[in-house]
C-alpha cells in the first residue's frame, strides 16, 4: 500500500487532505479490480468493478452503490493523479 493512501473514519485521505479521483485495485500487476471515483474523500460518481478474468462486474453510477472496499483491498489500492 502506498504510504500517502490513509483510510481513517469512513474517509479517503492522500498527503493528509481527502482525496478527490479516481483510484483502483488491482487483482495483480495487470488486472484491475475496481476503478471508483472519490469525492471529498468519499466514494462519489461511477464505480467498476470486475472479475479477475477482466469481465465487468458492475458499472454503476449511484455513490458507493454495490461496493465494498475492504481493509484488505488498501493494500492494492492505487490513487490514478
């Protein structure tokens, strides 16, 4: 997990300020495994999220719909800037 990505009280904070993009994790070093938008800090606009095969999953565009971002998933987690 990238040192500057912090997960705190249901919030998104990259160097220290709720971040606002997009940002993935990655079933390996080739696949994605979900791409979501973020928004102060919170899941905000469209979520994807696929299987390892790189079939989409869900695509949907209601924040935070359907999704669920594990602890676990921090460490694959990837801030796109």
């Amino acid at each position: 997990m990238d040192s500057e990505i912090k997960f705190d009280k249901g919030i998104f904070y990259y160097n220290s300020v709720p971040f606002t993009g997009i940002g993935i994790t990655m079933w390996n070093e080739k696949k994605i495994k979900s791409e979501t938008s973020f928004k102060n800090g919170k899941i905000d606009g469209i979520v994807k999220q696929f299987y390892e095969n790189g079939k989409l999953q869900l695509d949907d565009k209601k924040p935070g719909v359907g999704l669920t971002l594990k602890t676990k998933d921090l460490e694959h987690f990837t801030i796109i800037e």
